[in-house]
C-alpha cells in the first residue's frame, strides 16, 4: 500500500515539443500503472484540466524547470508529487553538466563548477562550453591529446555527435551550429572512447515503493538504416545504491554503479532546488587514445525515459510482492515484424508517423545470479 499521502489523479504533463505519437502512447500506458501503484486512476487530459487545484501526481514528458513556477502551478513540491526531475535551469537537464566550462569560459545563470569537482572521476575527460569562440579555444586544448567527440547536448541516442581531428573539421561543424542555442544550453567537446560499452544505473520511486537499478544497454537499426536505442536489460533491487551494491557485481559494473552514485551526490549538493523520483545515467566504460580503460557518465536522464517501462513494471512487482528484493527486467524497441514474447507486456506497436513500424514492450522474470 502506497505509504504517501493518496493522490486524486495521475495526468501526463506536455513538455515544450508536441510529444511524438509513440512516446505520447507509452507515457499514457506508465500514468495508467502508475496511478495503480498509487491507489487512484489515470485522468484523460480533459478530466485533468477539471481537475485543477486537486492533489495531482504529474508524468512530465520532460524534465521541469523552475522549481518555483511548478510549485505555484502544479504543487509540484517533492519526489511524491511527479515522476521525473525538476532543476532551476535549462542546461542542468542536459550533458552539458558532465564537464567543468572551458577555464574562465562564460557561463549560464546557475553554473556551478563545484558540481565537477565533486563529481571528480565519475566523469570523462572533455569541456563543456557555452559560445563558440570557447568552443574553439577548448577544442585547442583537447585536441592536444587526441582526437575529440563534439556533442550537441540536447540531441539524443547519439545523434548529431561528430569526431574531430582538427581545427579545419571544427571550424566545418561550428559553422552550422546555432550560437543561441549554445548560449542558454551548452555543446560538449569530449574524449573520444572506442569498444564503448554503455551501463544503464537508475533510481526510481513512486507512493513509497523505491527501486534502484544496474544494466546494459543495446542498440538496433530503425527504418533508415541508423543505429538507435534498442532496449535495456537490468538488474533491479528493492531499495537503494546500498541494497545495489550488496549483489555480487562484475567490476565494471560496480564501478559504474559508484560513478553514477557520485555525480548523484554532486549533483544534489551543487544544484539547488534540484529533485528527481526518476534518476537514470549513462555510463561509458571504453578505451582512450592510449589504449587505456576509462569509465564515466555520459549524462543523466531525469524524466521518463526508455528503460521507464521496465521501471514500473518491478515497482508493481514488488508492491504486489513484499517478500521479493531482486527482480530481472527488460525494454525492447523493434523496428520490424519479429514475434513478441508471450510474457511481454506491450506498450506501443502500430505505425508511427514519423517511425514507421515499431514496437516497444518489457518484460520481467526472476532474477538469476550468474
């Protein structure tokens, strides 16, 4: 039973882009299992606009800004009232937090570079700009080494994301770029790691239930013929980092797990006014230039995101549990006519408009210990 205060009603929270017709379907069907763990029901959008000055838990499809505007809008106060993040300013939603500023580089209202320094080796090497005249001068810098990864950081799936080799390629890249974008959001200029392995480490809470979580990530091929997220496969625990940590963990993993921990904690101390009940970072575990092994996050996602249908399934199997601590768990996006498995639970499949044909479903099964 849920522990926290009952809620009148789940709705979905636009974000500022229309939501792709996909996504909107998923988001529904999470909000629908959500107001379950919750003991209360899914609102329509027509029923949450009546339902204003209710008390209300919020699915955004983004993450907020201005904790002040949502507190006044929504009552949008604590971890119980949402699912996703709230943070004071647009670039802390991004990638452009996994890196100090290039060295006295301008910077957005907000910026903190104590949240680097506490991070400290949960990060990789790489320079987080905010023009493109520091962005030059970083790239100086960085290329020094080796070659470099230039990252718009509000694109996703690694789309966007170019090698550089030298100020001739820069200059190519910066010349399409928008310096107002840059300006309120950031370009990351980052090392280029190769063999990349990518770990999912989450955290996840709804009406009391808290789960935390460690896996890997998988790619496949959509109707262009690109490389796109594929699906998850996790580990999840009742609990927390603590109850994650105590499972029998390859190295790698646990070194993970602790690398997102701290950027976790960084982020928590130096960003006031930030709060998350959905908590996901990409960690990058690769080879630099010099053939050496490196691990760091790549970025954090604090709203809902593709692994998001696993997270709520284990929420509900432990609420519907209370006995079970470890729970398998897994999301999958295909982009082709294969058989789903009985024991999927499907979330979309159909004809998107902008996809094509696509399914995305997630499954869950005991867990069992290598």
């Amino acid at each position: 039973m849920p522990s926290t205060p009952r809620k009148s009603g789940v709705v979905l929270l636009p974000g500022a882009k229309p939501t792709p017709e996909h996504e909107h379907v998923v988001h529904k069907h999470l909000a629908i299992r959500i107001a379950a763990l919750l003991g209360t029901r899914f609102l329509e959008e027509d029923e949450g606009q009546h339902s204003k000055g209710e008390d209300l838990y919020y699915l955004p499809a983004d993450t907020l800004i201005d904790p002040t505007a949502w507190r006044e809008r929504c009552g949008i106060a604590t971890v119980n009232d949402f699912f996703g993040g709230l943070v004071s300013q647009p670039f802390m939603v991004t990638k452009a937090i996994s890196h100090p500023r290039v060295p006295d580089g301008a910077c957005p209202e907000g910026w903190a570079d104590a949240f680097a320094t506490q991070a400290g080796d949960a990060l990789l090497d790489g320079l987080t700009v905010f023009s493109l005249d520091d962005a030059r001068r970083a790239a100086a810098l960085l290329l020094k080494e080796a070659p470099l990864r230039l990252k718009p950081v509000r694109a996703t799936a690694g789309r966007g994301q170019t090698i550089i080799r030298d100020s001739q390629e820069l200059d190519l890249v910066l010349n399409h770029l928008d310096e107002a974008e840059i300006r309120v959001w950031g370009l990351v200029l980052e090392q280029n790691l190769t063999e990349v392995r990518t770990y999912s480490v989450g955290h996840v809470q709804v009406g009391g239930i808290s789960a935390c979580y460690h896996g890997t990530q998988q790619l496949t091929t959509d109707h262009r013929g690109e490389l796109v997220y594929g699906g998850s496969d996790l580990v999840v625990v009742r609990g927390d980092y603590a109850q994650l940590l105590a499972l029998a963990l390859e190295d790698d993993t646990r070194l993970a797990i602790t690398q997102a921990q701290r950027y976790e904690q960084a982020a928590l101390s130096a960003f006031p006014g930030f709060l998350a009940s959905r908590r996901n970072y990409d960690v990058a575990h690769g080879l630099d230039h010099r053939g050496q092994v490196r691990s760091g996050v790549l970025e954090q996602s604090w709203r809902v995101g593709g692994a998001s249908s696993a997270e709520i399934l284990a929420l509900q199997a432990f609420a519907a549990d209370p006995a079970l601590q470890c729970i398998q768990a897994s999301t999958h996006e295909v982009f082709d006519n294969s058989p789903i498995p009985a024991d999927a639970t499907v979330f979309y499949q159909g004809e998107d408009s902008e996809l094509g044909r696509l399914s995305k479903y997630a499954r869950i099964r005991d867990y069992e210990r290598a």
